[in-house]
C-alpha cells in the first residue's frame, strides 16, 4: 500500500464497530420472513435449510463482511512512529524544496549569514490521538527565514499531510535597514516571534513544533534573534 494511503488510513479509518442492534433487527425480520414463508407454503426441510443458508448470507454480507473489512483496516494502519517519521521527513523536504526555489545554498556561509530559521507547528482541526495518546495534525504551518546579506527571505505556507501539497504559500523580504528590532516573548503558553518595524509576527506553542537544529537551521528563537541582533548591528551589512 502507497504511503499517503497509509498516512489517510491512519487519520481517517474509522474505529471498528459492529452494529449489533440493527443486526438484531435483520436477524428477527428474516426469522420472521422464514416463519411465514414456511407456513404459507409449507416447505421441506431442504427447503428451510437453503431458506436459513440465504438468510444468514445476507446477514454476513451485510454486516459481519463490512465489519470484517473495517476492523483489518483500522488494524493494519502504520505505527503511531511511522507517522510521526514520515511527517517529518515531509516537512524537511519541504524546507529544502524551499531553499532551492530561491536559489539559496545554505550551506555557503557567504550567501547566508545565520542559520536558516525554521517554525513548523501544527494547525487546524484535523488531527487523530494516536494509540499513545499523543495528538497528531493533518497540516501544518511552516515559516523560513533566509538571512541575506542585505535583507532576510520570508517565506511560509501551509502542508497538508494527507494530501501531500502545500496549500497556501507565500514570500516576502524584509531589508535590515527597516527592521527596528527582532524580539521574542512568551505570552502564557505561546512564543511571539517578531521583526519590529515589519508585519512579520508569529505565535506559536514550542511544545507542538517539529525541532530543526544543526549548522545551517534551527528552531531555536532567542539564538535567531540574538545572531540578528548581531548582523543588524555589524557595519558590514549595514545598508544605506
């Protein structure tokens, strides 16, 4: 089975249930139907047996069969990691995809001067407990900050998982020179992630984010505005 019927299954399959009251019912009108066929017309026993044989195929065809079906597919969904794996792996991808759209090499330190910052976190209302208990979402919200050497690259949209596409993009760039001051702070369980000065501004729950942490990216908000300060600062990047 392809992975993003797997990932579907994982999200959508529904929880096995076996409809046991309108069994019920069906079982009692065909008891029923029996009886009267079998006095009206009086039948034979071999007769009866085909007339039992006919009900319970329409019993199991009906109920049991679908049942069946339902619980080997909730069943034979992909481990709560599995999940978790190919989300991330998908959300990378689409961090690298981004970088090669602008043209960017994060690993030349000449092109960019900080480490890309990255922000993924969950949004929506589509989303599944696993069987730990643990939530997961459907799409995702992710914002790129490419730090150049005059300006820094905006870009951020939204991933749906299931789909496997973005559903909404966008870029913008922001020039050093009218950015007043990058600021991070918490209000209540949220981060705040700002560039004073520009309409960027992201708040997020740390708790929910998929990390991103190495030479060339990172998740981390106060070294990304500390490392800004620090190139804002910096006579070199200055610009008139």
């Amino acid at each position: 089975m392809e992975k993003q019927q797997q990932i579907y299954d994982w999200f959508y399959a529904p929880v096995p249930s076996f409809q046991l009251k309108s069994f019920l019912k069906w079982l009692g009108g065909l008891i029923l139907t029996l009886l009267i066929i079998g006095l009206i017309f009086k039948t034979n026993t071999f007769i009866s047996l085909i007339l039992i044989a006919g009900m319970l195929a329409i019993l199991f065809f009906k109920f049991v069969q679908p049942y069946l079906k339902e619980k080997a597919t909730y069943n034979g969904r992909p481990a709560d990691s599995q999940i978790d794996t190919w989300m991330e792996e998908d959300l990378t991808s689409l961090v690298t995809s981004a970088a090669k759209k602008f043209d960017i090499d994060e690993d030349d330190e000449d092109e960019l001067k900080a480490p890309t910052f990255v922000i993924c976190f969950p949004v929506g209302d589509r989303f599944r407990d696993g069987f730990d208990g643990k939530r997961r979402w459907i799409e995702w919200a992710f914002h790129l900050f490419f730090f150049k050497e005059d300006s820094i690259l905006y870009y951020n949209g939204v991933f749906d998982g299931v789909e496997d596409k973005l559903t909404s993009e966008s870029n913008e760039r922001f020039f050093y020179k009218d950015i007043i001051s990058p600021k991070s702070r918490k209000e209540g369980d949220q981060t705040i992630f700002e560039l004073g000065g520009t309409d960027a501004r992201i708040s997020y729950y740390e708790g929910y984010c998929m990390p991103f942490h190495g030479k060339n990216r990172t998740s981390d908000v106060n070294f990304t505005v500390r490392a800004l300060e620090k190139l804002m600062h910096s006579t070199k990047y200055k610009t008139s």
